[in-house]
C-alpha cells in the first residue's frame, strides 16, 4: 500500500483527551492505523470513500456524506479507497454536552438496540455546520473557546437532527449509566498492568470499584478487560502486517502457547486457524 509520509499514522489524539475540532485530507490508498485510541472520534465524511475497520467488526465501505464513531480503547484502521476529506470531531467523555437529558434517554434505550457498526447519513443542516467548521479553521479560529462552543452546537443538532433510535445506534459504545466513570476507564485500562491499579488510577477503593464497574459495564473488571484483549487480539490477526510475533509482544503473552490458549478460550481456534479465516472473508 503506498505511504503517504506527509501526514499522520493516526488520527490525533493530542496530548490531554480534550474536544477538538480537526480536518484530513487522505489521498487515495493511504491508511491511517491505531491499536490503542483513547479519545472518541465522531468523523464525518465529506468527499471520497473510507474503509474502515475497528475491534470485532468487518471493514465497512463510508460513503462521502456519512458519519460514524470510534469509540476510546477501540484498534482501528481507516483506508482511504479515494482521495478523502473528512472532520473528526475528538472527545474524550460527554461531559460537556447540554442535551444530557437526551443522552440518559438514549442511555435507558441500549437493551432495545442490536448494535451493529453502521454509519448515519449527514443531514443537510449538519453539512452546512461543518463547511462553516472548515472556513473557521482555515482562518485560525481553532482555540479551545470556539472548539467548546462548536462541540455544544454539534450535539444539539445531533439531537435535533436525528432520532432516538439513530442516536442509539451511533453513540451505543460509550453510552452508559455513569457516563463519566465509563470513559475514565477507557482511557486509563491500556496503561496498567493489573484492576488494583485501574482502581488506585479512577481514586477508588478496589471493592467500591468493583460494585460501580458490575453496575456500569454488566460484567467483573476481568470479564470487561479480557474481552476488550480479545477484541484487539481479533483486529490485529485481521491485519495481515502483523505477525504473531508481535502480538505477543504487544498484548503481553509470554509463549506463543499463551496466545493459543487465549485465541481457544475466546474465539475456539488457534491464532493461524483464525486469521486464515479472516483473510479469506476479506
């Protein structure tokens, strides 16, 4: 695939999980790459064609006037199939929408919604936002002020423009009871070694810690930390520039039989069985 070297690998992250507000322009056959994003990325699609591929789910086709989310922790991989431009809205918690009211009805709604990695169409008026977005950044106006204010604006027309349902669907991966707590342990699961130190990072006690995640996630810390491994150890097998090598390297197995055992005991086949399978869906 040809590299493009005067553009990022990945989407930006910046240094802190602040909103911002940023426009790329991919030419055709370049390929941005992450396996361990820890902000949210709501990118909207405005010229050209993406694959894109993220965790569990098979590389979908966007379509210019298409939006959709990566959501913090996931490994992703975006390939542009034409020249693209795109804006990607990144955030690192909903903290500071004002429709929270909206986001609690969309929270109550998830046991209702079969989640599938699909994108939304970009309504007309949103479109119309983000070609003022553009003419903003090009004359400067890209501090934290407008970006704040911008970021407001951008979720009050997501909920006015699209309903309950699509909300849903669009933002399922992050939505939660303590919204809050969920994203913290998203940007902070990939740099512990072990649920003590998540717990000491979110400032709580491991038993108090424990309840709150049971009642957030559904599941015990290791239950929500192994499948969140699988998920990545999934996307990478599914990238055939990784070896197996590194992917020991990268997801701490200590023998090739560690990763065995682990890709029987999540997906019932050895890591080659599994990739194989996944190359040949492709």
């Amino acid at each position: 695939m040809k590299k493009i070297s005067h553009i990022p690998e990945a989407l930006d992250e910046g240094t802190t999980p602040e909103i911002s507000f940023k426009s790329y322009d991919m030419p055709e056959g370049c390929r941005f790459y992450k396996s361990d994003c820890r902000v949210h990325h709501l990118i909207c699609l405005l010229q050209g064609e993406l694959s894109v591929h993220y965790n569990e789910f098979q590389a979908i086709r966007v379509k210019e006037g298409e939006l959709f989310l990566i959501p913090g922790s996931a490994a992703y991989s975006l390939t542009a199939l034409s020249t693209a431009q795109f804006v990607a809205c990144t955030f690192g918690s909903l903290n500071m929408i004002c429709n929270k009211l909206n986001f609690r009805i969309y929270t109550a709604m998830l046991p209702l919604v079969r989640f599938t990695f699909t994108p939304l169409p970009i309504h007309a008026v949103l479109n119309k936002f983000l070609l003022l977005l553009l003419d903003y950044m090009q004359l400067g106006m890209n501090g934290e002020e407008i970006y704040t204010l911008k970021f407001k604006e951008l979720f009050l027309l997501l909920g006015y423009l699209y309903n309950k349902e699509e909300m849903s669907g669009l933002f399922y991966p992050i939505l939660g009871q303590s919204p809050d707590f969920k994203n913290r342990v998203i940007q902070y699961f990939p740099y512990v070694n072990n649920i003590n130190e998540l717990a000491r990072k979110m400032g709580m006690g491991r038993a108090n810690f424990d309840i709150k995640f049971k009642k957030e996630f559904g599941v015990t810390p290791l239950q929500w930390i192994l499948k969140e491994k699988a998920k990545h150890v999934y996307f990478s097998l599914s990238e055939p520039e990784n070896t197996l090598t590194d992917i020991m390297n990268k997801y701490n197995f200590n023998s090739s039989t560690h990763l065995n055992r682990f890709c029987r005991q999540q997906f019932g086949c050895s890591p080659s069985e599994l990739r194989k399978k996944l190359t040949t869906n492709e």
